[in-house]
C-alpha cells in the first residue's frame, strides 16, 4: 500500500512540476527556465585511449558534431549570483540526437521530486514585478532546509569571467552498459581546458546568504557581459573543454550510496577520467541558439537515464526532468510555429 500511495505522490509532484513549467513557458515566451543564453558549434572527439571500459558508443577515437548552449537558470543580469550551464547536443540538428548532457555548476542538486516541487513553490511564492526570485520564500526555505542551503550555494556563481572558465556537472545517474556486461553508472562534467580554477565560486557572506543574488552595488559589469565574451572570443580562437565521466560499480541490495544527491561519489572509488575534447568553433546566431532543445532522455541503448517513481526516490527528478522537458518542448515548438 505505501508503494502504492507513494508511486501517486509522485505523479502528483509530476503534474503539478509540469503545470508550473508550462507556465513559465508561456510567460517567458520559450524557455521555461535558462532563459538568457548563448550558443556555439564544433565537435566532440573522444579520446584515444580511454582510461574507462569499452563502451559501444563511447568508442576510442569517434568524433560527433556537437552543439553547446551555455545560460543563466534566473537572471538576465550576468553579474548576479546564479547557477550557469553548459547543455551538450551531439548533432548538427535543433532537436533530434544521439545524446544529449545537461549539465550545471555544482556537483550536488534536489534530494527527490518533493524538494524540487518545494524549492519551485519557494521561489515563485511572493515573487514581484521587477524580482525574478522571491529571496524571501528562498530564504526561509533555506532556513528551513540546511543541507539544501549548503548545495543550493554551492550551485552558485557570481560574477564569474567566463562561460569558458567554470565547472559544470551533470549530476544526475545515468547508465553505463559497457560491453563487457557489467552494469556501471556515469556522471558527467565539463572542465575548462587548463584545468584552471572554477570561476566565480562563492565565499564568505555569500554563503551566508544565497538567497540574495542580485548584482552587488559596487559591480560594474554590463548586465550581458557573459554572453559578449562568448561571442567575441569564438571570433578569434576556439573554446575548448575537457568532458570527463565517472563510474559507479552496479551494487547489491541498498543503492542509496549510488543515488542519492545530497552526497557526491568518492574520487577514491570514482575518479574522474577523460572522456573526450570539447571544441567550439563558431558561436551561434541567437535565432539558431533559441532553437535548439535537450532532453535528458536523448541517451543510446547503451546509456540512458535512470528513472525513479517513488517521490521519495532520488531518481525521481531524471523520470520527472525526461518528462517535463518534453512539455516545454511542445510548449516552445506551438510558441515558435505561432509566431512564424
């Protein structure tokens, strides 16, 4: 019976996830959330020896065309304490792929599909006009919820000097069936290619208190100064980055080890290894970045999303994520047909 009550639960939070992003998608006329972006085009090339099992599409030397859009999830305002993006699609196409990989600044993200239904409810729950976010509702939400506060700010970026220089992970478990039988999980990351520090991380009274993002009074940065970069260093040299996975043995009887997003994986028992080189060519048009979409649930055989129908379940935000990306779509496609 309580299998039963929670599996409802879940398409509770389900129905009520997606209403709010069909929503946001009306009113932000597209994108329900990563609003402001911009786009680039290259190639994926995957390395020569990997370090990981061989794997049917991972396979040692493939190149893919690739496009990335990088954005902010809130703010229009570059300079404001935001979480940034780095979302992969492995075509040349807008929507179909192979493989798409969404990924954000910080390791860690909601605990299940209650979480995230109440952080949503917590931004939104006294927002105004002029204010994007309800620092108010995050506040006492974060007040409420300590561990969620710790990787909501570790999530993070103020300021940061480029979309170039930060750390974005994946987070969420996927599969990683490699032909030697074994059941395997991977997370992804995307790394500047010196390796270079995280850019923009925050300290100090930011930690204290990321529910207020705004731009700092003393900032001076132009509120789109992010998305210039981008641009203008494509018009002289290439963006690299380096994609690397790690690897989760499959285990016996409790996988809260393996699922849960409140704890990362240990780098003793998964290390992060290369997987490929990320070269951005050419930056995209702003009418070629709008049209691009990714969905979490573009994965091959060998890979694919792990998807959890228990609210309670930490897999339960990639089975809600492959769904409501998929509204958003069809919410963004009659938006965009409509105005044709």
């Amino acid at each position: 019976m309580k299998k039963i009550w929670d599996t409802i639960l879940f398409f509770f939070y389900l129905i009520g996830a997606s209403l709010l992003f069909m929503l946001a998608a009306f009113k932000n006329k597209g994108r329900a959330t990563h609003k402001y972006g911009v786009g680039g085009a290259g190639t994926l090339k995957v390395v020569d020896y990997p370090e990981f099992p061989e794997h049917e599409f991972w396979q040692a030397g493939k190149v893919f065309p690739l496009q990335i859009r990088h954005g902010a999830v809130t703010f229009e305002d570059d300079a404001a304490m935001d979480l940034r993006s780095a979302s992969l699609k492995l075509s040349d196409q807008p929507e179909k792929s192979p493989l798409d990989i969404i990924m954000n600044t910080g390791p860690r993200t909601f605990r299940d599909i209650i979480e995230f239904w109440n952080f949503t409810l917590a931004s939104i729950s006294d927002r105004g006009e002029d204010e994007p976010v309800s620092s108010k509702g995050l506040e006492a939400y974060c007040q409420k919820e300590p561990i969620f506060k710790e990787i909501f700010a570790e999530t993070l970026r103020r300021a940061p000097d480029s979309f170039s220089q930060m750390y974005y992970y994946s987070k969420l478990v996927n599969y990683f069936k490699a032909k030697d039988g074994k059941l395997r999980y991977v997370k992804y990351r995307l790394i500047p290619e010196d390796r270079g520090l995280d850019s923009g991380v925050i300290q100090g009274s930011d930690l204290e208190k990321p529910w207020l993002q705004k731009r700092l009074p003393e900032e001076t940065k132009p509120i789109d100064y992010l998305r210039k970069e981008y641009i203008e260093r494509l018009s002289t040299q290439p963006v690299i980055f380096h994609l690397q996975l790690r690897l989760h043995e499959d285990i016996q009887g409790d996988k809260t080890e393996i699922f849960t997003q409140e704890r990362d994986w240990s780098e003793e028992t998964s290390p992060w290894l290369d997987l490929a080189t990320v070269r951005i060519e050419r930056s995209l048009s702003f009418k070629e970045t709008e049209k691009l979409s990714f969905n979490i649930g573009r994965q091959p055989d060998s890979l694919g999303a792990v998807e959890g129908f228990s609210a309670k379940d930490p897999n339960s935000v990639n089975a809600a994520r492959v769904r409501i990306y998929g509204l958003s779509l069809a919410v963004r496609s009659f938006l965009y047909n409509k105005s044709e």
